[in-house]
C-alpha cells in the first residue's frame, strides 16, 4: 500500500484558497453526517413501499374490481353453525339451481411485476378511488423526502442533468469521511504548490473551471446515468496535472507498509514527480477505459479524474509556452504595493552582513530568527553557514549546514558542495550533518573526481546512518570512483559491503545521476 504524504517544495505565500476549500468540504460532510437519514429509516420507508407493492399486485392478480380490506369479504357471512348465505350473498346458490356458483375469473400475472405496480400507480388499471393508489404514492414520497435530506442525493450532479449547477456544487461534497480525508490530502500536496505560483485568484478560477469540467468528462462517458457525482477527486486531479508540469522534479516522500511475519511493516521512500504522476495517470486511464466498456454509474469515477488531469496538465502547459507563468510566479498578490519577497530577503540580508561586521553574534542571531519564519530562504543559510564557521558556533553550524548541503546538491553545484563540506570538516569537524547532506557531499566528491571527499563524506554516512535509504547509493558511488581510479581492490572491497547490506539491485539517491564509470 503507498501513500504520498509530502514532498520537497516550499511556498512563499499562505494557501487562503486551498485551506478555504478544505474547510468548505469538512463542514459540509459534518452537515451532512447530521442530517442524513439512518440506514434503518431509509429501510423502513423501502418496506413500506413493498408492503404496499404487495398488497397491489396481490390485489391485480387475483381479478377483483377493486381491492377490499379482509373485513369486506366477511360480509354476510356467520360463525354460527348451520348458517348458510344469502342467495345475493357471494358464493351463494339458488334453491332451484344444483350448480355451483361461478367462478371469479383470475388472469395470469403479468411477466414483469413493476409494470403492474406503474401501470396501476397511473391509473391504468385498478378503481379510481382504491385506497392502496394513495398509500402507495405517500410511501414513496416520504422516501424522496428521506433521501432529500442526504447532501449528496440532492446536490449531487447527475448526467441526465450536464447544466445543472451541482456540476460546481457537487465537488465540495463527499461519500464519506475516508474519501473527504483521501481527497483533502491530495488537495493540500498541490493545491498549495499552485496557488503559491499562481496566486489566490487565479488558482480559485482553475480549481472551479476544473472541476466544472472532470465532471462533464464523467457526464460524457456516463450519459443517461442517474448516479450522483461527488467529490473533489476531479478538481484535485487538475491541480495533480499543474503540479507534474511544473514541479515535475520535485521529490515525493511516499510512505508504504507490507505484510510481513504477521504484522504491518511501514517504511518511506522518495520519489520524484516525474515518474510516480504519469504512473498513476495510467492507472486512472486504464481504469477510465473499463468504466466506460461497463457504461455503469457509481463507484469511483475514473473518468473525471482523467477529465480533470488532461486539463490540468494542458492548461499549466499553455500557461507556461504563453508566459503567463513566469508573470504569476513573481507576483505577490498578498502585498501589491510593498516589496516583494525576493526584495524583503534581500533588504534583510544587507542588514545582517552590515551587522556582522560590527557585531557577528547579533548577526547570527538575527539570521537565526529570520529562518525561524521563513525556513526556506537558502540564501540566509548559506550567510548563516559562513559566519557561524568563522565564529566557530556550533548551535548556528547545526542550523544551516545540512540545509545548504542539500540545497545545493539539488542544484548540481558540485564545486560549491565540495568547497562547504571541506570547510565544515575543517574547521567543525564535529557538526552533525544529516544522510541527505552526507549523500549529496558524496555525490559531489564522486562527480568531480574527488575521492578524498567522497571518501569522507561516505564514512561518516556509514558511521552515523548505517540504516539510511540512502546508504546503498552511496557505496554504489563510491565503488564506482574507485573503479575509475583504478583502485579494484577498494572497489571489490566497497561492492562487497554493498551487496552485503542489499543483496538487490542498488537503490539510487535522490540527488541527479552521477556519470557513468567503468567497471
């Protein structure tokens, strides 16, 4: 079982939109759980339908004009031994006639059981005044108004009705609890990413006009159905296909868990957006093409989370070849008239080296508390790495090192990754670093020929993280610059230690290929 629960993107500006819409769908599900019928109401109002259904058919099969109550048939007739019948009682026999009464006629029954039922609720067949006619249209109508209390039976969308204006309605609602927490998951891994690049407006417009039209994308496939659509999966599927063409090198964390020796095994992996998203479009795309051979309402709805990605996808596409991308991204709607981010961090960042050429400790400080609210401004780390290396601060070193590492390991800037761990390493020696930091300086030390670094930077990953995901990738790497140097003994030495840690195939890092090496 997987489950993508993060990835490595950040965002500038609060997701007003996205947290909006999310609140709009839970507060709707808990209305809804508070007025909708019990399931032992819904089935009280289906029996009494039968019940009445029965008496109908009971009541057309046997051939009498109209139906009587039991009380009816009674009529003239005596507990009283002896007793007999009057002659205009019926089943009575004249004194002067030995033959038996005549039979009611009785007609065979109908070959569909329903049609008897409609043809009787229209008056087709039956007495005008028979009383089951009324009972019956009562029954079903305090079912309707049963199932009227149900959100998603009344503002569900139906394809009998594509303009209808549940199309939008419809994907704020939710079958249940697991599928609103499923759907809202998924819109908060996206949703937040685009409406940072977006913008609030904008993504708003994106996120109804996609859901507008996964919908009709079900409506084509499904056309006559009278199954109620709902959900967000549709809108969200649109923000899945944004979030590929513009974050298609962002790294999932995927959290999976198997069976074994009788219990559940969880663990995580990464992935990057590129391979995992196309993936599963597949899969919707498959399932998409079987929901619509079946021509059958109900369950998942493939084909508008298949809608909602093609457009998704496209429209980021087009926004992106047109330029209105690039324009987005660099607007701050949040403050139009005030500087924007690129220009407060730059403000902020003048203030901290003119402090610290006066006072370093308050610029480390000040930095600190900067990253405090803004986590991801890379270039307040890498100040933050330089000055607590030259006043030896430990605390500071903790803080920025592995964040700058990692940075700029996914960037490829090797020479600059080789350049900060050798500084660490000798001036702090001791700074904890994290896999991830340990792994790109491995990277790092292995692409440009390094063995001395990438040598280092292995063993302390060996040392500290002996179970890291990462390690396999790393020895891998290294086996192979040893190869490359021509040092087979180490290489053996190194791939021995691998296989003896994974006997499979080696896992890769998350950080970009090295170049290939001879064996």
């Amino acid at each position: 079982m997987f489950l993508p629960i993060g990835h490595d993107q950040t965002v500038r500006r609060f997701p007003y939109v996205t947290l909006a819409i999310m609140a709009i769908c839970t507060l709707l599900q808990i209305l809804r759980t508070v007025l909708a019928p019990s399931e032992a109401e819904l089935a009280a109002a289906s029996k009494r339908i039968l019940d009445v259904e029965k008496q109908i058919m009971v009541a057309q099969w046997s051939g009498l004009p109209r139906h009587k109550m039991p009380s009816e048939y009674n009529e003239g007739y005596s507990d009283e031994p002896g007793t007999a019948p009057s002659a205009n009682e019926p089943g009575a026999t004249s004194p002067t006639s030995p033959t038996a009464p005549t039979p009611i006629p009785t007609p065979e029954p109908a070959a569909d059981p329903g049609q008897v039922v409609r043809d009787f609720e229209a008056g087709k067949t039956g007495a005008p005044d028979d009383p089951l006619r009324d009972e019956l249209r009562a029954a079903k109508g305090a079912l309707v108004e049963l199932r009227q209390r149900d959100l998603v039976q009344r503002f569900g969308y139906r394809a009998t009705s594509p303009a209808s204006p549940n199309v939008l309605i419809a994907a704020f609602l939710h079958a249940g609890w697991i599928h609103l927490i499923g759907n809202m998951l998924f819109l908060w891994l996206c949703g937040m990413n685009m409406e940072d690049r977006w913008g609030h407006a904008v993504f708003g417009g994106f996120y109804a006009l996609a859901a507008i039209l996964s919908s009709l994308a079900y409506a084509l496939v499904h056309r006559g159905s009278a199954a109620p659509l709902v959900g967000a999966s549709g809108a969200i599927a649109g923000a899945m296909g944004a979030f590929l063409a513009d974050y298609h090198q962002a790294r999932l964390k995927v959290l999976y868990w198997v069976w074994w020796r009788m219990s559940f095994k969880p663990g995580v992996f990464f992935v990057r957006a590129l391979f995992a998203l196309p993936i599963w479009f597949l899969g919707e795309l498959l399932d998409a093409w079987i929901e619509s051979d079946s021509r059958v309402g109900g369950g998942t709805a493939y084909s508008a989370h298949v809608g909602g990605f093609v457009f998704g996808f496209g429209a980021a596409l087009a926004m992106r070849l047109s330029g209105a991308d690039d324009r987005l991204a660099r607007k701050d709607d949040d403050d139009d008239d005030g500087p924007s981010e690129g220009e407060a961090e730059d403000a902020e960042l003048a203030r901290a080296r003119a402090t610290a050429q006066q006072d370093p400790s308050a610029a480390i400080a000040g930095l600190r508390t900067m990253l405090v609210k803004h986590p991801d401004r890379i270039r307040a780390r890498g100040l933050l790495l330089k000055l607590a290396l030259a006043r030896g601060d430990a605390s500071a070193l903790a803080t920025s090192a592995s964040a700058v590492l990692a940075h700029l390991g996914e960037n490829a800037e090797w020479p600059e990754v080789v350049r900060a761990f050798r500084e660490i390493e000798e001036k702090a020696p001791r700074t904890a670093l994290t896999d991830r930091a340990l792994a790109m300086a491995t990277r790092a030390g292995v692409c440009l020929g390094d063995a001395d670094t990438a040598l280092r930077a292995a063993r302390r990953l060996v040392d500290a993280f002996p179970t890291s995901p990462l390690l396999h990738g790393t020895l891998w790497d290294v086996g192979a610059l040893q190869a490359a140097a021509g040092a087979s003994v180490l290489s053996a030495e190194t791939l021995r230690r691998l296989h003896a840690a994974a006997p499979a195939a080696p896992a890769a890092t998350s950080a970009p290929a090295a170049p290939s090496a001879p064996a």
